[in-house]
C-alpha cells in the first residue's frame, strides 16, 4: 500500500499517539493489581484454559486443556473425555447452566479415530461425550467458541473443512433443547473464534478473513433469529488484523477485541491491540492502549473480554517482551465508560521462560471477576486464574 503524503503524516502522528500511550502504560505498571492468583488444580501435562462460564458464583467452569470447577470454595479438576493435555486435542468453548448440567466443545485432532470437533456434557458428577450433528465421511468440522441465552438456546462457532475440494465453510451449530444440528456457509479463506449471544435473535460471531498474518481482515457474522450474515468491520492500519473475542451486551453494545498491525509484510511491526463497538448500526474502532511497543517484537494481542457493567468492562490477553526473546506477559485492559486503560495484572510464573497468557474471563456476580488462562511451569503448562471481588480498579 503506498501513502500519500497526507496519509503518510496521518498514519505516523497516529502511530506517535500508540506509543505515548504504551509509554503511560509501562510507567503504571509498577502499579499493584486488584486481580490475585487463585490456586488451580493441573490434571494435565498441559492444562492451559481456553474458556470460561458461570451459573453462580458458585458454580464456574474453565475448560481448555483441562477441565476444572469452581464450587465456590475451591477449584477441582474433572476428567473430560478425550482431552488428555498432549496438545492435540482442548476444549474451546463451554456454558454452564446450573450444577448439574453443562456443556463445553472443542476439538481432538489426532489418532485414526480423528472426530474432529467433540461435544460434552456434564451432568453433575461427571463430563460425557454427546452426540453432535452429523457431518459427510472425510469433512472435519471444528469449534472455536461457544454462547448461550438458555439452556435450550446454545450456539457452537467454528468452521468445517469439507472433503469435497477440501472447502472451508462456516459453522453454526445450534442446541434447541432436542438435538444439535448444523448450518454452514462458504467461508471461502475465513475463520471464527469468538461468539456472544444476548438474546434468541441476537448473536455474534467474529474472527478474521484472509492468510492469517499476512493482509488478513477482521469479521464479524450476525444471527438475526433467522439466519447468519456478515456485518461490515473496519481495520487500522495496511497489515493484518483479527478478532478474537466478541461481547454482546445489548443489541447496540457490542464489543470485540484482537489485534492490528501498522505494515504489512515484509516489513517488521508489532502487532496492536484492536478494539470495535457496535452500536446497533455499524462498527468502528474505539482508542486502546498499548504496553510499547518499544520494538517489532513487542506485540500486544486481546483474546477476549467480560464485564461487570456497560461503564466497566475488561479485556484481555498478552503481550511479548521487547527483546525478542518470546517471553509473554499477562494484559489487562480496562473500560470506564469513557476511555480504555492499561490495567496493572499478575505474572506468577517464576522459574524459567515466562510465558502467561490471559484467554477467557466471566463475571457471575457484580464486583465478581474472573479471568482464566496460563502460565509456563517448564515443561509443561499449567492452569492460571486471577480474580477481583472489589470492582473497578
């Protein structure tokens, strides 16, 4: 992409407010965070967490690599089938109903037995394969993400490959209380990752459009009560950008969160945070902050977002330390009902390559807020979970 020299000046005074902006955020890091580490059980090699729900506060599911619950009192790891924390097979979405009904999906990608995507269910005393739509002979379906408004009301995103010319499609697979069936949609080179739903006739799904990467578009698809089609989203800068997570509060209050990337490649920059808000009529691009970049490597990434109140709100995710080593650290960002700030947020990790990761979060009660994700414990992964009970920090 060439720019004009108005644009050029444009693009670069934006990129100068980015970086001002990262430099506030690094001097408030010293800062002491409102979230605290909360002890997770590991049943797993690896047990990073992907997703999270809620029925109560006393009644939380974070599903992954491992599969672990929250009674209100302490965190206990659950055997799901299947899910053995070998990186070959997770759980990518889950909802939670009440104690003794629960659902999480996701995938298991090897073996000769490959099923591709796996639905469970929990029962109130253990996790059950149950059956899912059915697909053709050779098409490998896969669920990113899942969203609920009732227990007889559940959607599975995620995308089918199809034996037949090897086709990418969307997939939206539905729950109506009876059984799971599945609509799809060419999706030609696009994939979803996040879905939230607020009312029967009101869901979101987001993720991106094109090489992922590479000059890769953000998406956004709506459910209407009737069917599934794509909202136009904007994108900053000329390189790649992606969705991640998506949150539906109300029909005209929604946001989704992921990344951007000032240049396209072969040129080298950090990728930035990204974040849109529907207001029932279209999307745009709301100012986040940044940690840096004070290098190319130093990419700040949000995978997902929960909140307390339309005027508090968090989102999440990590960002790379500026030496190029690959550390990762936990992001925070916080809403306010005015602007989006950096938020200080705990790295346990202690021993070796530091790598903590935030990925999913869920707010069962007001002032409640969870975040889930993970930390490296060489060699392996292990579950990570901080929360805060005192509101807005």
């Amino acid at each position: 992409m060439k720019l004009s020299l108005n644009s050029a000046f444009l693009f670069v005074l934006g990129f100068s407010v980015v970086l001002a902006q990262g430099a506030m955020a690094q001097e408030k890091s010293g800062a002491t965070s409102i979230f605290q580490v909360v002890p997770t059980p590991n049943e797993n090699f690896n047990n990073g967490l992907l997703a999270a729900s809620a029925s109560s506060p006393n009644d939380i599911w974070a599903v992954g690599q491992s599969t672990i619950h929250f009674d209100g009192t302490k965190w206990t790891a659950f055997p799901a089938p299947m899910i053995k924390g070998d990186n070959t097979s997770d759980l990518e979405g889950v909802v939670d109903i009440s104690p003794t009904l629960a659902w999480a999906a996701g995938n298991v990608n090897i073996g000769e037995a490959n099923p591709g995507q796996v639905i469970e269910q929990w029962n109130g005393t253990e996790w059950s394969v149950f059956p899912g739509p059915k697909f053709g002979q050779g098409d490998v379906p896969s669920i990113f993400a899942m969203t609920s408004t009732s227990a007889n009301d559940i959607w599975a995103i995620g995308d089918l490959l199809g034996d037949d010319e090897q086709q990418l499609f969307f997939l939206f697979e539905h729950w109506d209380g009876t059984a799971w069936t599945a609509t799809t949609s060419v999706s030609g080179d696009a994939f979803l990752f996040g879905a939230s739903a607020d009312a029967t006739n009101d869901a979101w799904a987001v993720g991106f459009n094109g090489p992922e990467n590479d000059d890769s578009a953000t998406l956004a698809m709506h459910w209407n009560g009737s069917g599934w089609a794509q909202v136009a989203t904007p994108n900053v800068g000329s390189g790649a950008n992606q969705l991640n997570g998506v949150l539906a509060l109300a029909p005209n209050n929604v946001w989704a969160v992921g990344f951007s990337t000032p240049v396209p490649p072969p040129q080298e920059a950090a990728t930035l945070t990204l974040i849109e808000h529907y207001d029932g009529t279209s999307w745009s691009v709301v100012p986040s902050p940044n940690v840096g970049p004070d290098s190319e490597f130093q990419s700040n990434r949000l995978f997902g977002l929960t909140a307390n109140s339309p005027t508090d709100i968090w989102a999440f995710g990590s960002f790379f330390a500026s030496n190029g080593s690959g550390e990762q650290r936990t992001l925070l960002l916080h809403w306010n009902g005015t602007s989006w700030s950096v938020a200080p947020s705990p790295d346990p990790t202690r021993n070796g390559f530091l790598s903590d990761l935030l990925f999913a979060g869920v707010t069962p009660a007001p002032g409640d807020v969870w975040i889930f994700g993970d930390e490296d414990e060489a060699p392996h992964s292990a579950t990570l979970a901080i929360r805060t009970t005192t509101g807005s920090f």
